[in-house]
C-alpha cells in the first residue's frame, strides 16, 4: 500500500514507516501530524485518484527529528572585471514517519 501526497508545492510518494524529509514544518518532536492533500492511494492492486485530491482521506506522521541539510556553495564571478561573490546556503528540514494512511475515514 502507498499513497501520494501534496506538501510545501511538491509530492511525495510514501508508505507505512517510511521516513520522509519535508520542508521545515514548526512543530516538536513527537507531535502527530495529518496531511490532507492526498492525489492517489494503491491498496491491493487498487488504484483511487482523486479529482484532485482524495475527499475523507488521510495521511498520519509523526515528526521525527529537524535538522540542516548540507551545505551548497554559490559562487557569482566575472572575469577580468575584479567581481566575485560567494555565498553559501543550508535548508532546513523535518524528518517524519509515516504511521497510518486511512482511506475513506470517516
């Protein structure tokens, strides 16, 4: 069984216990989540899509931990012209765990 869902403008494909990394979401650790936007679940060779979205659906997680990623380097530069900038950039992000996929909850 997995379903796909919407968060933060991208989609993610997931499955019971899986771990996922999210953009950053302002919750503690521990603290149960649900997502709602949910385009398609697969249960036992079943396939339901949602027109978008699949109505009295629902994801469950639970965060699990929030961190940085690594960190990227960008490097503006033109030659011959004595122009150089670097900057660098970390997103931060949560970890959640995927407990329960309810289709057609009540």
């Amino acid at each position: 069984m997995y379903a796909v869902f919407i968060n933060g403008g991208k989609q993610y494909r997931v499955q019971i216990g899986q771990i996922l990394r999210l953009e950053k979401i302002h919750y503690e650790i521990g603290k149960i989540i649900k997502f709602n936007n949910i385009l398609l679940v697969k249960k036992n060779k079943k396939i339901f899509l949602g027109q978008p979205i699949l109505k009295n659906t629902v994801i469950k997680a639970c965060i699990y931990k929030h961190g940085k990623e690594k960190k990227i380097n960008i490097i503006k530069f033109n030659r011959r012209k004595h122009y150089k900038r670097k900057q660098g950039h970390r997103q931060n992000y949560t970890s959640v765990k995927i407990i329960d996929i309810n289709l057609f909850k009540e």
